[in-house]
C-alpha cells in the first residue's frame, strides 16, 4: 500500500483534508493539477461572512489551518452586523490571495507524514465496492481511502460571450477523465455555474468619486491562536452601477451566455451575476460594488458585485460607466464557469460514499459555493478517512446543535441541493448557541480527543476556558490567563443577558438530540412499513437516514411518515425483547 489517503485537489477543502489526515497520523498524498494554485482564490479573496465567519472560527476550534492563514494574511479585517446580536455577528476579512496560497503551501510542506504531487487523476479505482487508490497520467498509487476535492475543476468549462473552452478556474487545466470515471462508478452528476468578476488596476481608479471602506482597527482574529498581523490594514471601495451601466447590459443580455443558451448550469442564489441581477430585479435603479485589492504587493483590484460572463467588449463599456471605473484599465475579464457536481445525499454524514467504502467527497463537488463551506467539508472527510485508516468503527460527526459545520454537511447528505449551497446563519435552528465567539467552548475538546488539536492550542484553550470560568465566578483571573480577561468578560455577559433564550433553546436541542439517538438500523426494510406513505417509503430507502431525527429532515418526508417510523421501530423493539 502506497498511502493510507490520497486527497485529490489541493484546494480549500483538500487542504483541510490533507492536514488533518496527516496529523492523525495516516500517510497522506495530495494531488493538485498545478502545486502553484494551491488554496487559490479564484474568485473574490475573503474569507468569512455571515455563517461563513461561523465556519472559520469552527475549523479553527477543531484544529484546522484555514483562520490561522487568513489571520496572517489579512489586508483587511471587519465585523459585521454589530448592530444585531451576537448570534449574527460574523468576521469578515479581504486576503492577500498569493500571500495566502503561499502560506498554505508551507503548511503543506511542512507536515510530517504528507507528501504532494503535481498530476492530473484520470480515475478513482475500486475493488469489490471499495476506493483502492487512483490513476494519473503516470500510473496508479494505491491507497486505503481516497477523498476527491476538485473544486470547480471537475469537467470544468470557462465562458466569456460566445467563447467557451474546457478549463479550470483562470484557464488552468480541468479534470475531464475523473468526471468519466465517476460517471462509469455509477455517480449521477449534475452541472453547475459559478462566476467571477473582473479583475482592474489599482492605480486607474478614481477613489474620490467612490466610497473609502477601511477595516475595523478593533477586530479580533479568526484564529483563537493567532496575533493579528502589525501591517496596517488596506482600504475598500464602494461605488454603484447606474442607468447607463443597465442600459448596455439590456442591451446585450443576448450575447450573455446565461441567456443564449450556452450554460445549462444552475447558478448560486446568493451571490448572482450581473446580468442574472437585472434579470432578476429589473426596478432597482443600481447595486453595489465593491472594490477590493487582491494583495500588498500589487495593484489589481476585484470588482466584488458584477459577477459576468459576457463579451469582453461589453465588459469594458459598462465597467466604463460606474463612477471612479471611468477610465480603469480591466487586467483580467470576468467569466463564468460550469463544473460537475454530486448528488450530496449519497454520502453519509461522515462524507463518505454511500455506493463506494473508503471513497469520500468535500467541497464544491458536493454542491456547495464558497471558501469557507469547502474547507469545513473537507476538514470532516479528513477526519473520518483518518479514523477509517486507524481501523475501528469510529466516525466523527457534528450534529446541527453542535456546530454550523453541522448544520451545513446535515442539509447536504439529508436534503441535498439543487443549486450551489451557501451557508446562512438562517438555516441553523440553535444559531443563539453556534456563536463564533464560544466556537472553541463547543468544538476543542473534540478535537483534542480526536488528535487534531495540538498541545500548545490545549494549553491555549484551557487558559482562555480558565478565565471565563473565574470571571463566571466572580473571581480574579489568574496572571497566567490575564490575556484573556477581557474575551472572558465578553463570553460572561453575552451568557448573562441571553440567559433566558439561551436557557430555552437548550430544551429544545434537548428534544432535538431524542431524536438523534433514536438509531434506525441499517437493513431496515422501508418498502414494508405500510403506514409509511409510498413518497415517504421511497424517500427514505434512497436516503438511508440513520436516525429518525434525520429521517424527519428529508425532503417528501412527512410529520405523519415520521410518526409511523417510530411506530415501526418501536414495534420492533418489542419484538426484538
């Protein structure tokens, strides 16, 4: 055996993956298409958001690389939502994208047991239903599980206008003999589109007639370990499309490939294109955009906001028109890229498949949009292939109560997705609880116990939980844990003033976690629970939930079919003495 886990894709997700299966202890291979893009930003280069930043702060709390490389390679960094409670705030910071990738790489580089390869993978092999290894263009390398990680390369294609071309994102090779292979496994594929925006030179804008954005001089990091950075903060931009800007988008939606027919892919919902935006909201007279730099040691500039894959002549005239673009000089066009994505709810919770043993899957590939959303999935597939490798039936898994990556990987194994999935503080019912600020209250002793998180992160974690408790208490903080005097002050006020809602949504995780243990066994035979409506039946045997908190989640499911579920097995039980 060559590895005990091959991570295909060195993106934000097989990052994650990597590491964490490397500092478990497994012999670990990570294969990118080009090892200089790794954790590239191939789209807007920031990290963290509303549930986004959530995430961030969760990976971080577990051990992973994602918030301490996004600290130290912060342009800019901002608190949202200060207006609202606590449960919305979120971080949000602008990357120096080739600082970041960098950065990344020496990650990489320096963990022990994980060795990279730049190779193209053309197929996953399998033996009697289970992942063996994969095939490059160089021969095979086995391995005792593979996670596939490709991002936006799977089957990749580039548009701008009418021209089209097989490409990974910034025309960087796609992977077209991986998605055959899957298709040949039997996994149904699906298409979906994202996009980009154009990239422009810093030094051509016009910064008096847009709005200056700078950072929030007081914001904590995303990294419960991590100093921020000494180097002064980079301003933002705000300016807006107009009347002009719409009229000569109209004016050529047809060349859009959007509307001409040539993307057959579904786009995200949230983060839409220009075109799709005026398609979609024909009244609103402009909309935002933000101009961001991509680094300290450059002078381009992302026009965060006017997402587009039309010609490049209507790209130059419309960016033309936004006040302090007048006369900019466009580095990069913007495009949109369509890629293959699976059917999400066949994988288990652990984001293993549920058709191939040893076979898992994280990030874009599983439906999913956004940096923070790959890396999260793809620090879960880590771990469980790792667990996997140690032998034993252990599996690591975090329920919606516990955690936003919970929440995420419960919705896409449970409901799945029919357009790119992005994470939102309004999906998760106990979001009062999920804060990014107790993120390592909730998540560092397990991963502690899990192996992922280091001595000097627990000597870090017991000092801050030290004083949270003395504070708590109505005591002085110890010398030894005054650094975290004032976070602990936060934490015991936050906790204070909520403690009736937070007291309440307690119970209800409480009932919540009934139904979670409420195990439903594997070989249950669905087709003869007669109580079961035929949609309900149906449902559940392709979905396979583990218990009937999970089963109450999947789509067709019904109140009643959940009811007659729990009849079921408790007849069983009986049966069963």
């Amino acid at each position: 055996m060559d590895y005990d886990v091959i991570v295909i894709g060195l993106g934000h997700a097989g990052v994650e993956a990597a590491l964490a299966c490397a500092r478990m202890g497994c012999r670990t291979l990570g294969i990118a298409s080009s090892l200089d893009t790794i954790a590239a930003m191939s789209c807007n280069p920031s990290i963290g958001g509303p549930a986004k930043g959530h995430l961030v702060r969760e990976i971080d709390a577990l051990g992973g690389e994602t918030g301490i490389a996004a600290d130290e390679c912060c342009l800019q960094m901002r608190m949202l939502n200060t207006s609202k409670g606590p449960a919305v705030q979120a971080l949000r910071a602008q990357i120096d994208k080739e600082a970041y990738s960098a950065r990344m790489r020496r990650a990489l580089e320096e963990q022990p047991g994980l060795r990279l390869r730049q190779a193209l993978v053309e197929k996953v092999l399998v033996r009697d239903g289970a992942a063996v290894g994969v095939t490059t263009e160089h021969g095979e390398i086995s391995a005792r599980a593979v996670i596939v990680a490709t991002g936006t390369y799977l089957g990749g294609r580039v548009f701008i206008g009418d021209w089209q071309a097989e490409s990974g994102p910034d025309r960087r090779p796609p992977s077209i003999g991986l998605a055959q292979s899957l298709k040949a496994l039997g996994y149904s594929l699906r298409r979906f589109k994202t996009g980009t925006s154009a990239r422009v030179d810093g030094r051509t804008l016009d910064y008096d007639k847009m709005a200056r954005q700078p950072g929030d001089l007081k914001a904590s990091g995303f990294s419960f370990m991590s100093v921020r950075p000494s180097e002064p903060q980079m301003d933002c931009w705000v300016t807006y499309t107009g009347e002009a800007t719409h009229s000569i988008i109209r004016a050529n939606l047809a060349r859009a490939p959007l509307f001409s027919g040539a993307i057959t892919g579904t786009g995200p919902r949230y983060c839409p294109s220009i075109e799709t935006k005026l398609d979609r909201f024909p009244d609103r007279p402009r909309h935002q955009v933000y101009v961001e730099p991509q680094g300290r040691s450059t002078t381009e500039m992302y026009l965060s906001g006017i997402s587009t894959s039309l010609p490049v002549d209507v790209q130059e005239a419309m960016i033309h028109t936004i006040p302090g673009l007048e006369n900019v000089h466009i580095i990069r066009y913007g495009y949109a890229i369509e890629y293959y994505a699976i059917d999400s709810t066949r994988l288990w919770p652990t984001l293993e498949s549920k058709d191939t043993s040893g076979l898992y899957f994280a990030g874009q590939i599983n439906g999913t949009s956004g940096y923070e959303e790959a890396a999260a999935q793809g620090l879960v597939a880590g771990v469980n292939a790792a667990l996997r490798c140690g032998g034993g039936d252990a599996r690591f898994v975090l329920d919606r109560s516990q955690a936003y990556i919970g929440v995420l990987i419960d919705d896409l194994v449970s409901k799945g997705t029919d357009e790119p999935y992005r994470i939102m503080t309004a999906r998760a019912e106990y979001r009062l609880l999920l804060r990014q600020d107790n993120a390592d209250l909730r998540l560092t002793p397990l991963g502690r116990a899990i192996g992922l998180v280091n001595d000097e992160r627990w000597r870090e974690f017991s000092a801050r939980s030290r004083a949270i408790e003395c504070v708590a208490r109505g005591e002085e903080v110890p010398p030894e844990c005054s650094r975290y005097s004032d976070e602990a002050a936060e934490q015991v006020e936050i906790e204070r003033k909520f403690s009736g809602y937070i007291a309440k949504q307690q119970r209800q995780v409480d009932e919540f976690r009934k139904l979670e243990r409420w195990a439903i066994p594997p070989h249950v035979d669905y087709s003869a629970m007669h109580r079961i409506s035929a949609e309900g039946r149906e449902r559940l045997a392709a979905a396979l939930p583990s218990s009937v908190g999970q089963a109450s989640r999947i789509p067709g499911v019904t109140p009643a079919d959940v009811v007659a579920l729990t009849l079921h097995l408790r007849e069983r039980e009986r049966a069963d003495g």
